[in-house]
C-alpha cells in the first residue's frame, strides 16, 4: 500500500488511533479489527490490486464526479440526507463516541455536500447540471415507492423495483416526543 499511498490518499492510522505497519487489519489493545475496506487500484503483494482506506473516511463528492466524467462516464451521485438530529443520534450511538469529533464530521459533510449540489446541482456550473441529486430518507421512508419511483425516474432508470422499506430513524425518536 505504501506506493499508492500518494495516488488514493490513503491514511496510515486505523479507527482507533494506532499505525497499521503492515497494511493488514490489526488489533487493537481491546482485539477489535480496524476493518480496512478495499479502494483504488494499485498495491504490491498480497494487497496488489488494491489500496487499502480506513473504515471512516469522507468521499469528496466533486471530485469523484469529475474523476468519472474525465473518463467519459455518465455519473450522476446522489447525496443523501438525514434529519440532522437524528443522524447525530446515530453517528453519536454507533459511529463516534467524541461529541466533538462527531460535530466537526457533520459540519465536512455538509460542506461536501453543499459544494456538490453548488457545482453539480440542478442549479450547477460548468454545463454539468444534474449531475448530483439530493435524496431525502424521511421523504424515502414516508413516501416509499412514489418517492423511489421520481428518482428512478430522473435518473432514467426503468425499473419497477422495489425494496421492502425499514424506517431506521424509529430507533432514535422516544415515544414521548
């Protein structure tokens, strides 16, 4: 993984804080894996073909579109969203134990995110309009199959499928409220 650090921008720290030499999945002083997920192509050994990123990273969505376009592929992302407070909630309960942390990915995001939809949005730049599309899970989870069926729609996708919806916000919202 060491020459393809450069290319894919690879961290050499895994989740927990602690350098991962070998490039394998090590363990932590508590035994956990650090879950390295596979990448790009490059890497020598029992690695090569790939580039090893740690389980936490942010994919900066611009450039990602532009990657795809320069090769001649017709991308479009979609940027998902989530209530705001509910999404902390859940980075909060599973994701991020550090409030601090948590807020400051929640503040990245949101800035990947805005600069996407200002360069690739319906309303974008550079004659690549629509070429990100922001998708609501609430509006997903209570519309269902209207809602899925406008994206496939503005995504020229023909398709009647539809997958069995399961609300992952209800875990995180009291009966009191």
């Amino acid at each position: 993984p060491e020459l393809c650090r450069e290319e894919a921008h690879i961290s050499v720290w895994n989740v927990w804080g602690k350098k991962s030499l070998s490039g394998q999945a090590a363990k932590s002083s508590e035994g956990r894996g650090t879950s390295w997920s596979c990448g790009s192509k490059c890497g020598l050994g029992l690695n090569a073909g790939y580039a090893l990123y740690p389980r936490r990273f942010f994919v900066n969505i611009s450039s990602h579109v532009e990657w795809y376009l320069s090769r001649g592929v017709d991308i479009t992302a979609i940027v998902s969203v989530r209530d705001r407070s509910i999404s902390h909630r859940g980075k909060m309960r599973v994701h991020c134990k550090n409030e601090t942390v948590a807020l400051n990915e929640e503040s990245k995001a949101r800035d990947i995110m805005r600069e996407a939809l200002k360069i690739y949005g319906n309303n974008g730049k550079y004659g690549n309009k629509g070429r990100a599309m922001l998708v609501s899970y609430e509006g997903l989870m209570s519309l269902k199959d209207e809602y899925l069926f406008e994206v496939y729609n503005s995504l020229g996708i023909d398709s009647i499928y539809s997958p069995e919806f399961h609300d992952g916000n209800e875990k995180y919202v009291s009966k009191n409220n």
